[in-house]
C-alpha cells in the first residue's frame, strides 16, 4: 500500500522514510517510529494497517545515515548490530529530531498528527510527546527508556504506555513508579505478555495482548480528533 519517499530532516538530511496514505476518508497523519530492526517488513504492514484505517502514515529510516537501507531480522549478529546502532552509533536526540521532522511535515497538512513507536520507538514517541506541542496523541510501546531517564516531565499530550509485565529489560518496578507518577496526560497498561508482544514476527508475540493495545491506540485517537 505505501511506498519509499525522502523527507527532509532539520539538519537537511533527505531521509528514505515509508509513507502510506489514508484509505478513504483522512483522519489525520501518524508518526509510527521503528523498532531497533529498521523499517521492517513488520513495521511496514504496521503503517499499512494504520493507513487502512484513514491515517497517512510516515516511518522514518532512522538508522540510515550510519547504515544507509539498514534492516535486519532478530537473528544473534543482526541483532548485535541493532543494538549497536541504537546505543552507541546513533544518538538518540537524533531520531527525535527525525520524528519531529517527521511531524512538521503532516503538521503542514490537515488534521491532527499522532505518533507510536516500539521498543526503541516507544522511547522515541513518549519523548516526542514530552516536547513536541503539535502532537495531538501518543501511543508508546515498551520504550525501555520511558520509565529510566523520560519518567518526566508529563507528556504534553494525551498519551498512553503498553508495557508487558513478564519483560525482562524493562522491570515492573519502573513501570510501577511511572504510574505512581500519575501524570495527567499520561495512562499506562500492563499486559500478560513479554518484551514485543505485539510483533506477530517474534517468539513473544501475545495476540490478545496486541489487538488489546491497538484497540487502545485508535480509541485514544479518536477521542483526540482522528
């Protein structure tokens, strides 16, 4: 359904980042930010699903000016790649500055701009969501991030947080002491699932779990005008 385009980011980088129009009627644009894999076959259908439900959808290749077309499965040196990529070779204000870029782009457009991420993405979207006044919702996915180093300041917009609660890299005591925080802006879900339940690609995939979540997700977007 949707295709490779180049946008520019602030730093006048001409990014390859997917673009999936709106089926039928527009609702708004959505910022949908990659795991650590890149723009994956998974992450693709995932903007198309979106785009089906009348959002255009952008998803930036944020790892492309390290690793121009980088993508890769969740095999052991692929996987030691994304991580390196994510943690050393890449700065993380950088891929919020391309996400806000990203969201300047159908801020230009009508309707409202939403963002979700996962796992890397989620940190991406909830810290977005934190800065970024043009965004009318966020949806995060278990952005190790979120509960460390972003626990604050309240997102500036309506947002909500999926966490699976058997995940070892992100510990339910941080996810416990966000929601101690009780932000305003901000609920947060725990389901009975591990770390990306809700990739259909990876061994804990958690179906119920996922379509709860996306449920969640198009609720929130509706109530914020998509």
């Amino acid at each position: 359904m949707g295709s490779m385009i180049r946008i520019t980011m602030n730093d006048g980088f001409e990014m390859p980042t997917y673009h999936a129009p709106a089926q039928g009627e527009r609702k708004g644009g959505l910022v949908l930010v990659q795991e650590i894999f890149g723009v994956t076959d998974h992450i693709r259908e995932l903007c198309d699903e979106y785009a089906a439900d009348g959002y255009e959808v952008l998803s930036p290749s944020l790892f492309d000016r390290e690793q121009p077309g980088f993508e890769c499965d969740y095999s052991t040196p692929q996987y030691n790649r994304a991580i390196e990529l994510a943690r050393k070779a890449h700065p993380f204000d950088q891929s919020v500055a391309d996400a806000d870029s990203c969201i300047a782009w159908l801020t230009a457009k009508s309707g409202p701009v939403f963002i979700t991420g996962y796992c890397y993405g989620g940190s991406v979207s909830w810290r977005c969501a934190q800065l970024n006044p043009d965004l009318a919702a966020c949806s995060s996915y278990y952005g190790s991030m979120v509960p460390t180093l972003f626990a604050d300041p309240a997102p500036q917009c309506a947002t909500i947080a999926h966490f699976g609660r058997f995940d070892a890299g992100i510990p339910m005591e941080g996810v416990d002491a966000l929601i101690a925080k009780a932000h305003e802006t901000a609920q947060i879900f725990v389901y009975e699932a591990n770390h990306g339940f809700n990739s259909d690609r990876r061994k804990d995939y958690h179906e119920p779990s996922a379509d709860l979540a996306r449920e969640r997700t198009l609720m929130l977007f509706r109530a914020c005008g998509g």
